[in-house]
C-alpha cells in the first residue's frame, strides 16, 4: 500500500508545481512543501471504521488514519485535501471515504491514497464548505450540502445547496420545499439504507423545520411546523429509534434574543411525518454533540455534559470518565462497539464505562491557531500565540521541534483574549498582550500591567530601554490609541499620534537604539524613548519586517513596500501564471537571509520573490500552506519559514 504522498494524484500535483517554478527564477531543486510542527489536537468531527482501520475528521489535522492505537494514514494539506479542516466524514461500501472540508467534498481512496474533488459543474470548490456528507450503505451514492464557510463555526447558511452525487456525476438535490432550504442533521440508515436529513427552511425573518426521507428513488418531505418546539432554529441530531418505525429528532429552539435561552429537546417523528415530545422528555441547556443508536439504547453525548443512555426514564450515565465528557463525535461499529472522539483522541467504551484509547492520546500538541511571535536563537527557542489557548514556546532539536512551556487559558493565566507576544531580555521575561491589558510572566510569576482605559493592546516590541506596546482605540474611542512605552525603570510614558487617522493597525518595529516603527492607517510612525514622533511614510500598513543581517525592510498593507534608505517605494510583481483563486490582500511578510521575500495573502497563498524582487512561485495548499494562515515567522538557524494558521495548525517551509 502507498502512503498519500506517493499517490498518483500527488505526483501530478508535484508535476505542475515544478512546472510553475521554471516559470519563475528557479533558486532550488524544487519547490518547497510546508510540514506540520508537531499535531494539533485530534478535535475529531466525525468517525468511521472501514477493514479494521479507524478513520477521523479531525478539525485541523486533516483525515486520520489509526491502526492499533498507532496513526497509519493521513490525507492532508499537500497530501489530496484543500483544507486541515476536516469536519465530516463517510465511508462508501467499497472501502472510499468522502471528505467534508471547510474547502469542498473530496473523494479519498486509502487503497492507493488517490483524491478527487467533487463539486457541481462549473461552481469550483473555492469558498464552499461541505458540511454535511451522506454516503450510501449499499451503492456508491451519497447526498451532501455545500455552503458559505461559517468563521464562527456557528452553522450551515441560509444560501446553502443540496448535492447528490451517483457514483459518476454531481447533480442538485431537491427536497422539494422550495428555496433558503438548510440540512443540520442527516444520518444513513444501515437497515433500509435510506437517507434521512432534517434542518431549517429560511424564509425572511422565518425559520421552520423540515424532514426528508429518502429510500431509493422514493422521496418524501415533511414541515414540521405542527408539534415543534416554539422558536425551533435548527436541528441538532437524528438516530433511528430501536422499534425502526420512528426518528429520534434533536430540535434547537430560541426562545428569546439571548443565546442562553438556547434548548436541545428530544422529539419523536412517525413514519408520517408527525412530531411529538420523546418519552423522556428530555431538554438540554447543554449542546448535543452526538445521537447514536446502539442496541437497545439510544445515546446522547453534550458538551461537557458527559455520555447517556436516553430511556424513557431518568438519563443514564455510561461513564464517569472525565476523558470523555466531553465528546465531539459518536460512532457505533458493529465489532468495537461505542466509539467517542474528544478534543485528544479517540475512545472505546467498555461496558462498564471504561474508555480505551483507540488514538494516541494529546501529549504536546500545538493548538490549531497557533500564531508563531518571535524566535531566540540562544537555544533555538519559537514563541508562539494561541488566542484560544494561551502562549506557548517550542524548542527546536535535532529530532524536530517540541513543547517545552506553556501558559493555559484559565489555568495558568486569567481567562481572555490573546494577542501578541514577545521575548522581554535580559532575564527571558515575555511580555504577553491581552485585549484587556498588558502581562509580564516569568516561570511561576505573572506581572500585570495596567493600561488606559480604552486601550486596545495591538502589539509589543522589546528595546534595550524598555518596552513599546501599540495600541487602537475601542470602537467609539479614542483616548488610548498610540504607543505606551514602559522603561526599565519602572516608569510609563504614552506617546500620542499626529492625528486620529495615524491611529495604530497592527505590528511594531523595534530599532537597537530604542527607536520603534509603529504600523498604522496612516503610514508608519517612528518615535523614541523621548516621547518624539514622526511620520516616516504613507498608506494603510499593518506588518513591518526588518533582516537584521542583511537590513532589509519591507511593509504590507494597502501595498507591499520596500525601504530605499529614504522613503518606502512599492515592490511591483508579475505572478505567472496567474494563481487558482484570488490571493486577496498582503497579511504578512518575511525576508531570509537570501533577500528572498515570503509574503502570505488573504486568501492563504504564499508568494515567493528573489533577492532581486521577482516572482518565483505562488505556494497555496497544494503545498501545504494552509488556507487560513494568517502569520509567518523566519528562523535565521534553520533557515526555514513557521506559517500559523487560524484553524488549520502550524506548519514549516524551508528552502536552501
């Protein structure tokens, strides 16, 4: 068996971006493929189990194979998945797989590690999320909805679209309501094979339920106005009762404004489409996260709630575990029984409610949206961001990178919002931005630093003197926005702006003498520890990068920009050929030690300039490169590239 990589789909893949790079002004055998720092957390989405190997959707690492506790497979950015992202999943009964990403549905062959794409003639599959995937139990058939990527991850969209697809050609998919038709839920029933989906149909300011059963070529649709709870605005689960004449239906309403007011209420749908209370009258506050049916026994798993068999009595707990309480996934194998995934890994469970990790459980992992901040080259050290987890700090050796500190969100660290980072010398104190203020931390000491009120911390940069943090104003504010410089004698100073329209966007620059380059909406502002300020260029910026060793300076913002010596001039390119989608606009830029400039856009790409500033390639997830990126980090040791992503993980590119 080949792994992915040696796939036929990747040889081509690796075919055309050689070709690419001929085009430019080749410096290296080939060109670059981005690879993951470590794994992020399994955050497993959907399961399934095909000839004994387990398969996860993983939110961020892509579809993973297991075998005997061990990863055996895996289909990934560069390896015939558009994104990380993976967030369902369905086996076909020839042994294929089909991939929901956050960039389309792809069709995955473990046998020979081939991928293809599946989307509607002519649409492509940028910016299409599938969100559901249905496949068929006894032909190569499957129905699956594409939509909008939610950056909330809140749900499908109201513009959402039905596809079937027969083994051969994409076609739509009509249940036969009419328009602002969204799935929620859908399962495929094992015994009858028939296809069952229930969601929302919108209709202006109105939502109402539906369901949708479908046996072969018979289809029947129901709304399911009559019997729903009042404010229903979705449905979260479905599972086929034990009797097999009725569908367990797990409906969300919203009874006021305040999402707090949100229910899960269990319902039992007939076989003609009418609803009513289950007989355990069941009403979470808690999301439900899973609905299986295993034997007898319906289980519901909640967020944090923990696993129960759903009776018409009392709730049933099946383990006491804290492993897996809370639960993402629900899966019932004929052989292994009750599967659970969690945010770590993958569990068995006994029936006694034991788990047994069928996955290696989360030891260092990196979180999915860690942002790389600086690097220490006393120690090959990488400090990194994480705005749901907290800081953390990576060490480089000569068997690849590891995790050697971390400060947790709520554990060692007030819960909050993160924000940038820095290295504070000479005592490796790092200074930590949150949206509420300023930390200093030390290994087992935590220092706050208070700000004005309004302010809004953007970045922090070390000097010699002390240190700068830029900060914007809150919305309807103004008063703190400009740059607060703290001396090493313990003293403060805020040094205010030319104007309301300098106000800061984004990075600093910090000089050895003390100086620092703030970004803002109007140019880049220089000022010092005095307190002076100047305007040193114009145009929107929001990043500024500076190689030390060969002093180097470029900008990106409205443009990107380069540093004559005097003033900043704009860096003109020609990308050939032209890329696959749109590369939106400049986020991010690094400068090696070559002169070469990385520069990551909007839409995930990473172009690629010589010294001379001429394009050399376009690296998107055909390479590896994640298409929610977001910062880029050079590491002058390596000499190789850490690209963190928002929801996808951290990944490395080196080029000689």
């Amino acid at each position: 068996m080949r792994a992915p990589h040696e796939s036929k789909h990747a040889r081509r893949v690796l075919a055309a971006l050689a070709a690419a790079a001929a085009l430019g002004h080749a410096f290296g055998a080939g060109l670059p493929s981005a690879q993951r720092v470590l794994d992020p957390p399994l955050a497993g989405a959907a399961m399934a189990v095909v000839d004994g190997r387990l398969w996860v959707a993983s939110r961020g690492g892509g579809l993973v194979g297991f075998e005997r506790g061990a990863r055996s497979m895996r289909f990934d950015l560069g390896q015939g998945l558009p994104s990380a992202v993976a967030q369902e999943l369905a086996a076909l009964p020839d042994g294929r797989l089909l991939v929901g990403t956050r960039a389309g549905l792809v069709l995955v062959d473990p046998r020979d590690g081939s991928a293809k794409a599946l989307a509607p003639a002519g649409t492509g599959r940028d910016n299409l999320a599938a969100d559901l995937v249905l496949a068929a139990t006894r032909d190569n058939a499957a129905i699956f909805q594409l939509s909008q990527p939610d950056p909330d991850g809140a749900g499908g969209q109201a513009d959402a679209s039905l596809w079937q697809w027969d083994g051969t050609r994409v076609q739509a998919w009509d249940p036969g309501l009419g328009g602002g038709v969204v799935a929620t839920a859908g399962l495929v029933d094992r015994n009858d094979g028939c296809f069952h989906l229930a969601g929302i149909q919108v209709d202006g300011a109105g939502q109402r339920p539906w369901y949708a059963r479908q046996c072969g070529a018979q289809l029947r649709t129901w709304r399911l106005a009559d019997g729903a709870p009042a404010g229903t605005v979705g449905v979260a689960a479905i599972a086929r009762a034990a009797d097999g004449r009725s569908t367990i239906l797990v409906m969300v309403s919203q009874s006021a404004a305040n999402p707090a007011s949100r229910r899960h209420v269990v319902m039992s749908l007939d076989q003609d489409g009418r609803l009513s209370p289950h007989c355990s009258r069941a009403s979470f506050s808690e999301p439900v996260t899973g609905l299986v049916q295993a034997g007898p026994d319906l289980i519901v798993a909640r967020a944090g709630a923990g696993l129960h068999a759903l009776g018409c009595g009392p709730l049933k707990p099946l383990s006491a575990d804290p492993r897996v309480s809370n639960a993402t996934a629900l899966l019932h194998d004929a052989r292994l029984g009750l599967l659970v995934a969690s945010d770590g890994a993958v569990w068995q469970l006994g029936k006694d409610g034991t788990p047994l990790a069928l996955t290696p459980a989360s030891g260092g992992a990196i979180p999915i949206d860690a942002l790389p901040m600086e690097y220490k080259a006393n120690g090959a050290l990488a400090l990194l961001s994480s705005p749901a987890s907290g800081p953390l700090e990576l060490a480089r050796t000569a068997d690849g990178w590891r995790v050697v500190r971390q400060w947790r969100a709520g554990i060692d660290l007030p819960v909050g919002v993160y924000g940038a980072a820095a290295y504070a010398e000479p005592d490796q104190v790092i200074a930590v931005q949150l949206s509420q203020g300023l930390l200093r931390l030390r290994q087992g000491a935590t220092q706050a630093l208070a700000l004005e009120p309004g302010a809004m911390p953007l970045d922090v940069a070390i000097t010699s003197g002390g240190m700068w943090m830029a900060a914007g104003a809150a919305p309807f504010g103004g008063a703190g926005a400009g740059l607060h410089f703290l001396p090493n004698d313990g003293s403060a100073r805020f040094v205010p702006l030319p104007g309301r329209q300098a106000e800061p966007s984004g990075r600093l620059l910090a000089w050895p003498d003390g100086r620092v380059w703030a970004a803002t909406r109007l140019g880049i502002i220089e000022a010092d520890a005095r307190g002076a300020a100047r305007r040193i260029s114009a145009g929107r910026v929001e990043v500024l990068y500076r190689n030390a060793s060969r002093n180097i300076i470029g900008a990106v913002g409205a443009s990107v920009q380069y540093w004559d010596g005097a003033r900043m001039v704009p860096v003109l390119f020609a990308i050939e050929p032209a890329p696959a989608r749109p590369l939106g606009h400049p986020v991010d830029l690094v400068i090696d030690d070559a002169g070469r400039w990385w520069i990551l856009f909007s839409g995930g790409q990473v172009v690629l300039l010589d010294a001379e500033r001429r394009h050399v390639a376009t690296l998107d997830e055909r390479s590896g490169v994640a298409p929610s990126s977001r910062r880029l980090l050079y590491l002058p040791g390596s000499r190789e590239v850490l690209i963190g992503s928002a929801r996808e993980g951290l990944f490395s590119l080196a080029w000689p």
